[in-house]
C-alpha cells in the first residue's frame, strides 16, 4: 500500500467518526442537565432573596408602626396635665416614653438600613442573574445549533467512509 500524501484523506480508524459523534451527543445531554440545574439554583436562590425581602420590608413595617405607637403615647404623656396634691400644675415624667420612643426610632433606621442592604443585593443579583443568562444564551446557541451540526457533518463522513470501505472489499 503507498504511503498517503496530504491530498489524500487517510484515517485508520473510520469508527473514529461514530465515537466523536457519540462525545459530542453526550456533552450536549450532559450540559443541558448541568444548564437546568443552574437555572433551578438561580431560580432558588432568587427566590430565597426575594422572601428575605419581604421579610425585611414587614420588619421595617412594623419598626414604623412602634414608633408611631411610641410617639403617640410621648404626645399623650406631654399633653396631658399633671397637678401635685394642692392642685398645682407638675411637670410630668415622660422619660420612659422618651426612652420607648428612642428604642423604637433605632429599630426603624435599622430595618431601613438591613432592607436597603438587601435591595442592594437584590440589584447585584439580578446583573449577576442577566450576565449569567446573556452567557447562557450563546453556550445554548452552541449546544442546540452548532454541536448538532457538526454531528451531521461527522455522520456525513462517516457515511462517506463506509461507501469507500465498501469500494474497497
């Protein structure tokens, strides 16, 4: 047998085609299994974001209602009068209503603060979530459109060896 020259097409193996065509079928099952539980974790974890959300904003919610609690018992303690046993007008205590008031101011700035923490990372997550998918896009591109057609190509080929090997027996 002559030694094959580059216009020749030589390949010792023609079962070579069939393995490439079976490597490339199975990565593209294996990543789109791997590509689905991405999207289920990002699904999940946006999700858990979002109920951590809620969660902060019913907080706030609620920091805001103590404080208006608060500030209606301080009001009511400063407006209503006071006397000593004479009848003469006292000044009033109000510390402990100052006191609740105070507390409760701080619990609202703090929720405020932790909710808008969280809507920082809402928004982090969200461009982490759009680059993710714009990324995803193109490699979905490669595995439904791409992959394929070069599996036909290689079948092709491969059809086109056995038909030589035909020739030749």
């Amino acid at each position: 047998m002559a030694k094959p020259t580059k216009k020749d097409a030589y390949i010792e193996n023609p079962d070579i085609f069939i393995k490439l065509m079976n490597v490339i079928d199975s990565f593209i099952k294996q990543n789109n299994d791997n590509v689905t539980k991405v999207d289920e974790w990002v699904f999940d974890v946006e999700n858990e974001l979002q109920k951590t959300k809620e969660l902060l904003e019913q907080r706030l919610s609620d920091a805001r209602i103590k404080l208006e609690n608060a500030d209606r018992s301080l009001q009511l303690c400063l407006d209503i009068p006071t006397f000593d046993s004479e009848g003469r007008p006292k000044q009033k205590d109000c510390s402990s209503e100052k006191s609740a008031r105070m507390r409760s101011k701080r619990q609202v700035d703090v929720a405020q603060k932790n909710l808008n923490s969280m809507n920082e990372l809402l928004r982090y997550a969200q461009r982490f979530a759009k680059k993710y998918n714009d990324k995803k896009q193109k490699f979905m591109h490669l595995l439904d459109n791409k992959l394929p057609s070069n599996i036909n190509e290689l079948h092709k080929h491969h059809q086109i060896m056995q038909e030589y090997q035909n020739l030749n027996t």
